[in-house]
C-alpha cells in the first residue's frame, strides 16, 4: 500500500508464522479478513506467495530487488498485476550484503523409518512447530523427563518464551532436529523425538552428540538419529 504508507518488514526466509505477523502488521490487515459484508480474502494463497518469493530472494543471488505493483488479492486468490526485477551488476555482485540469517537447511531433511516401520521425516526445526513440542511434551515418559532435565514441570516446559528459543534458532550456530510423523486422515501430525546440535565456538565441529529421548508414555521408544 505504497499510497497510504502501509508497510511491513520482515527478513527471509520466512515461515507460515513470520507471514501472518507481517500480514497482521499492515493497516489493511483488517480489510483483508472481511469488512462491511465483504468474504475473507484467500490468506492461505496470500501467506505462500510471500513464503515462495522470499525463497525466491535467497535463492536467486543476482537479485537485487523486486517491486510488485499492484499485488491483487481476493477470495478467489492471488494475482501480481505487474512488476519489476533489477539485477546485480558486476561490480556490485562484489559488494552485496550477505543475507542476515541463514536459510532453512533443507539439505538435513530426510525419510527415516523407526523399529516399528513407521514413516518418519527427521529434519531441523521450524518456527511454526511450537504447538508440535507442546504435544510432545504432554506426551513424553516422566522416565525421560527426569533424565534429561532432572525437575521440570510440564508448564515450564511448554513456557512459550521457553519454546520459541527452541524452535527459532540460528541454523549457523545450533539446530535443534526433530523427528516428526506427518499427519494423515488417522492421525494429525506428531513428534517422535527432539534433540539439538550445536557448533564449537570458532570451528565447523559439533559439540556433543544429538540426543534423543524415549518420547511417549506408553512405551514407544525413540531412535538414536545421531549418525542420520
């Protein structure tokens, strides 16, 4: 909303959370949830062009910036009327900024299956996976509490001050990696384990190996994912 001054920012690459909040930022916010009898505006369309455009941005490196005017949104979708894209020269190729934080490793994905043959995707964590580790903590053994944090009451641990510097961190320094059962017509979406990995201060080296616990209260046992 160049006109009235409406603006947001945010960093990429950004997440389904980090789109809502931009989105909740701008004046027009309101507007786009239905005004005056008006139907909600395709927010859902709206939140994975601005997530797919700032991988856009950390992906292609010769782009120096982009203006998309008017971006048109309605209950029907997401349409860009018209835009512009300026390159990198040579010389400032030579300059540029590098990004403020790294992109989500999508290279540490990967398809696992536990003991019992259930299909598990082990990948770092992600900021919207909050409401995930409050499931799991409800769910983890007392046996495993106990041994990874001695005393630690279930709401201390689901604190969301506590959680949100678990699930956002600084994939340059420490990734914290879970193993997640994705969600299906028999069940919603679920974390089997949790565990971290950090850096070595001034190396490329971990320090200390990912550790995982027994994740549920009725016996199902976690894997040993730190050679994954």
């Amino acid at each position: 909303m160049e006109i009235y001054q409406d603006k947001a920012l945010g960093l990429p690459p950004l997440t389904s959370t980090l789109a809502r909040r931009m989105m909740a930022k701008t004046k027009i916010w309101k507007a786009l949830q239905g005004v005056r009898g008006q139907k909600i505006s395709d927010l859902a369309a709206l939140e994975k062009v601005m997530i797919r455009f700032s991988w856009l941005v950390l992906e292609q490196a010769a782009v120096k910036e982009v203006d998309i005017n008017p971006l048109l949104v309605s209950p029907e979708g997401v349409i860009a009327m018209d835009a512009r894209v300026a390159l990198y020269t040579a010389a400032e190729e030579k300059t540029k900024a590098r990004f403020a934080i790294r992109p989500y490793p999508i290279n540490y994905e990967k398809m696992v299956k536990a003991k019992d043959g259930t299909d598990l995707r082990f990948r770092p964590v992600r900021p919207e996976d909050e409401p995930l580790f409050v499931d799991f903590h409800a769910k983890v053994s007392e046996k495993s509490v106990i041994s990874r944090y001695g005393s630690f009451e279930y709401t201390d641990r689901v604190a969301h001050d506590r959680l949100r510097r678990v699930c956002f961190v600084d994939y340059d320094r420490q990734t914290v990696f879970v193993a997640e059962q994705r969600a299906s017509k028999d069940h919603p979406a679920c974390l089997w384990a949790v565990g971290r990995l950090s850096r070595r201060p001034g190396t490329k080296k971990p320090n200390g190996p990912c550790w995982w616990p027994t994740p549920t209260k009725n016996g199902a046992s976690g894997r040993n994912f730190s050679k994954i």
